[in-house]
C-alpha cells in the first residue's frame, strides 16, 4: 500500500497545526447521540507542546464536526456548513503558495463543460459538505471492519464482505425504487442498492487504505463487469457485484476473507474461476475469452476531484489520515501519482490494458445529479424515503401534564422525530457501534403501535431487521437467530410502496446463515439459504449451497 508523503507539509502555519490535532476529536463527534450540539465549542485536549488559537481552529473543529456523519443530515444541514466553511476560509485560510493541482486541462478533457465549470469553482458546495462526510463515515468503518487485519487482500475481502451484506442489491425490474438516485452514503444507510452503488461503495471504502478499484469491462459483454481492485502484493483482485462474492481462484476453497481471489491476469488464462458460478439452472456468461480485451472505468466524483478539496486535504489531514482528495491528473498531495497515471501505469505494467481504454465512469457523476435534482422536489420518492429515516414520529407530550400537546393555530397534535432516529441508529450500526444501537432500536420497533402511521411502520420493519445485525454484533447469537426468524416469519406490506419487504426477507435469511457459521453450524446454514431459496432462488445462495455442501462432504 502505498505511503502518504508531502514534502509541502512543511509550510503550513502554526494554526494549522493545530487544526490537525482537533480533527482527531471527530471520532467522538461520530456518535450520534449524546454529542455536542451543532452550535456548541468542544475544547481540544490540553496538550501544552501546541499552540492553541481560539477562534480558527476551533471554528474549523464545529464545522467539521457537523459534518460528522452522526450529524449531517440529522441535526445539520450541508447548505449552512457550505456557507460557513466558505467563510472560514475567507477568515482563516492561508494563502497556499505551493500549486497543489495541475490537471485543468485534463478535467476539460475528460468532463463535460458544465462539470468542468464546477470542478473550478472555489467555494465549496453543498455535495462537498457531503463529500466529507461519506469520507468521515468511510474511514471509521475501514478502521473498524478491517484495522486488526494484516494483510491488504485479506483487508479487501472483508470490506467487499460488508458492501455486500450491508447493501441489499435492489431489483431493476420490480423494485419501485430501483432507480431511487443514492450516493454511498444512501446505499449504506439505507441498505439497498443497485449493483453499481455497491462497486460506487466498495471503491470509497478502499480510498480509505490508498487502494485503488475500478470498473472492468469486457468490450464482448458489456453489461457483465467487474470489480477489479489493485492489491500490490499479489495483482489485479476481481470480484462479482451482482452475486456480491470475490472470484475465488480455487473453486474448492472456503469462501472467507482469508480465501485467495482471482485476479484478472490468472483469468484470462483459466475458465475454472468464472464457470464455477454455473450452478443448476443459472448460467454465468463470462469466460476468460470475454476478459481478453477490457475497458477500465475511473471510480470518483466531482469532490473528489476538485481543486478545492485539494486544499481542504491539504490544511486538516496529514495527521488524521482521512482521505478527501484523490485527483484525477498531476496534483502535489499523491506522491505515487494520480489517479489516472496510477491505473495507467498498472495497466502497462502487467500488460492488461492500455491509455486508451481508461476513461471516467460516468454512473456516479450521473447519480449525483440525479439526486441533487430529486431533492428539489417535494414528491419525490427520495423525500419519502428519507422521510422514514427521519422518524419514527412520536406523539408530543407535556412533562408536567401528561398530556398530548396540540398545536396553538389548529388545535391538531403535534408530532416530533424520536430522540434517536432509524438514521442515527444505523450509522451506529454501520460505525460497529452494536452496543450503542441495540437500546435506540426498541423505541422505533415500538413506535408503529404507539403512534401508527405509514412512515412508523416503515422504520419498524428496518429495525426489525436490524436488531438482528446489532445483536450479532455484540455476540448475542441465539437473540440474533431469532430476531431474523421472527423477521422471516412474520407478514409484512410496504405502507408506502417502496420498501422491498421480499429482499430484506431474503437478506434476513442470509444473515441468519452468517450466524449460524459463527457458531460453527454450516449444515443449519446450508438448510437455511435453502429455505431462502424456496422463497426466492438466487444463484448466489445457490452458489453458497453447492460450494458448502462440498466441503461438509469431505
């Protein structure tokens, strides 16, 4: 993996310096309750080898704080931190000396006029609030998911692992929300996504580790591509999104994050990685004929990318390691060259693609603004979604009375969000934070029959699911068994339409089946996705079943 070396970190100002140190405070600002508010002042460590000022630095750590993932979207709002970072930069930023980027011309190459303009634009925007944000989140899962683990494939696997688990993989041809608009940080809150918001996620969480992914096109089968992602140490890793499995290069193996991946020099020149997928009656189309000539398509987005979260990368995070910046030709911040040279240069290296087959993949550019324009409209399926997110909605009551407060104009009561939404709840979960998470799930499971309502029952049937998760998490298992038997069991209906009641039944079973391997139960986890597939045939669990049963057998 490569190193983070910046020469011109040398000149940063004092203040500055200490801007670092009070980034490191975030992770506690990642809690999304029991935090500070969005206008309070949390003071750093007294550390007296440090300079301290007491307006810039700690102005930057309330901003940056309410960028915090268990803060934006819940009780801040990217427009008014936009608006104050901006004037946080006009107060306190240094004039930078040193050219940090040089890929203008690049940028005008690869995007259109509009997204050219944008990328120019000095003052930060609303989807770069944003932006930060998913960064935040993804850092703290990388950590969590994959800080004790050695190994970079191994590390990757277990992040795969995760997208897919965390992100039910929507049904383009069914699903009223298959074409829901969503970043990363949608698809992970809310669970569900398409087959691109996954390999969108999986990349994010791997920038995190200065590990490179991208698309892998086959130019005879398009529609079929790949996750390839650039281990140092052993080559270009390839994994399925659809099926949400590492291509492993045994067929045999177990399947674990231990397990060795196929990459794609080994498949171009073997079939057995790709037809071990061809399982009873589903078919898996690609051969090593189809991988001989690809196409690469750049992971990334228009913060990512831009000038001025080059400098934000610059001022706050030599020492904190978050990773904002990435861009998309010659810039000062990635000493092992940018990211169009790095996937250039692999690909000369290992002779699997050339210059003119790497381009930008246009999916997460298109998503976001598709979301920027649903969020425009009040009708919108996406308000409605995150309408339940930001729930349950609960009776208001008065502490002295007793009774239901009413509103003073029309007389009709008044409803408020619970103290910790399905929202913050989940991004406990997503952070590890199981313990936290198990207590806040009971008042929204509750909450349908305390206070019925459409967008109650909704935010119930996620946190019926859920609990499972948190329950595991914390090694509850029999409780988590029962809460993904309960949840398979029980009759459901969407109230609103869009939420995919048959998928997250599917993912229940799935996740019984992880437990189960936990405790060491492979036959109960085989007759399980065997129950699953009754109910919904996959040629994953498919897959699964086979591969399991193999092992049991020897």
């Amino acid at each position: 993996m490569a190193t983070t070396e910046r020469p011109i970190w040398t000149s940063l100002p004092a203040r500055i310096v200490m801007t670092i140190v009070v980034i490191g405070i975030l992770a506690a600002l990642m809690i999304p309750t029991g935090g500070p508010g969005p206008g309070e002042i949390v003071k750093p460590p007294t550390d007296p080898t440090v300079p301290v000022e007491t307006g810039c630095t700690r102005d930057l750590q309330r901003i940056l704080g309410g960028m915090s993932p268990g803060r934006l979207g819940i009780n801040t709002g990217s427009d008014d931190l936009a608006v104050e970072l901006n004037r946080w930069f006009a107060k306190c930023g240094e004039d930078i000396e040193e050219e940090l980027t040089n890929d203008a011309e690049l940028q005008k190459e690869y995007f259109s006029p509009e997204l050219y303009q944008a990328l120019q634009e000095e003052r930060f925007l609303p989807s770069d609030i944003e932006h930060v944000r998913m960064s935040l989140l993804a850092k703290q899962i990388v950590e969590n998911v994959s800080g004790e683990i050695e190994k970079e494939s191994d590390k990757v696997v277990a992040l795969f692992e995760f997208v897919s688990n965390h992100i039910i993989l929507l049904d383009t041809q069914n699903s009223t929300i298959s074409d829901l608009p969503a970043t990363p940080y949608e698809s992970l809150v809310w669970g569900l996504g398409s087959v691109e918001h996954r390999a969108w996620t999986f990349a994010t969480l791997l920038r995190q580790i200065r590990i490179d992914a991208f698309i892998v096109i086959p130019q005879s089968q398009p529609d079929m591509w790949l996750i390839g992602v650039h281990v140092p140490e052993v080559g270009v890793q390839l994994f399925e999104p659809r099926l949400g499995l590492p291509i492993p290069s045994l067929p045999d193996s177990p399947v674990t994050s231990s397990s060795p991946v196929a990459t794609l020099s080994s498949v171009k020149e073997d079939n057995a990685p790709l037809t071990q997928f061809a399982v009873n009656d589903f078919q898996y189309p690609l051969t090593k004929d189809e991988l001989k000539e690809v196409s690469i398509k750049l992971i990334g987005s228009p913060s990512l990318w831009a000038n001025r979260i080059a400098k934000l990368q610059y001022m706050i995070s030599p020492l904190d390691g978050v990773q904002l910046y990435d861009g998309i030709g010659p810039n000062a911040l990635r000493s092992e060259g940018a990211q169009r040279e790095r996937i250039i240069e692999l690909g000369k290296q290992k002779n699997l693609w050339d210059e003119s087959q790497v381009e930008v993949w246009q999916y997460p550019l298109e998503q976001i603004a598709a979301f920027a324009s649903a969020q425009q409209s009040s009708n919108h399926n996406l308000m409605t979604f995150e309408a339940i997110f930001a729930g349950p909605q609960l009776l208001k009551v008065d502490s002295l009375t007793g009774q239901a407060v009413e509103d003073v104009v029309t007389g009709a009561p008044v409803y408020a969000a619970a103290k910790t939404t399905l929202h913050a709840v989940r991004i406990e979960q997503l952070l590890g934070q199981h313990q936290e998470a198990l207590p806040h799930f009971g008042p929204i499971l509750t909450s349908h029959k305390t206070n019925p309502s459409p967008l109650n029952e909704e935010a119930a049937t996620f946190a019926a699911l859920w609990i499972g998760i948190s329950q595991m998490g914390t090694n509850r298992l029999t409780a988590a068994e029962n809460s993904f038997d309960r949840f398979t069991s029980t009759f459901r209906q969407s109230q609103t339409q869009l939420v995919p009641i048959d998928l997250l039944q599917v993912n229940a079973y799935r996740w019984k089946a992880i437990v189960q391997l936990k405790q060491g139960g492979m036959v109960d986890a085989v007759e399980t996705l065997k129950a699953s597939q009754a109910t919904q045939p996959s040629q994953r669990d498919a897959w699964l079943i086979q591969r399991w049963e193999k092992q049991l057998s020897k």
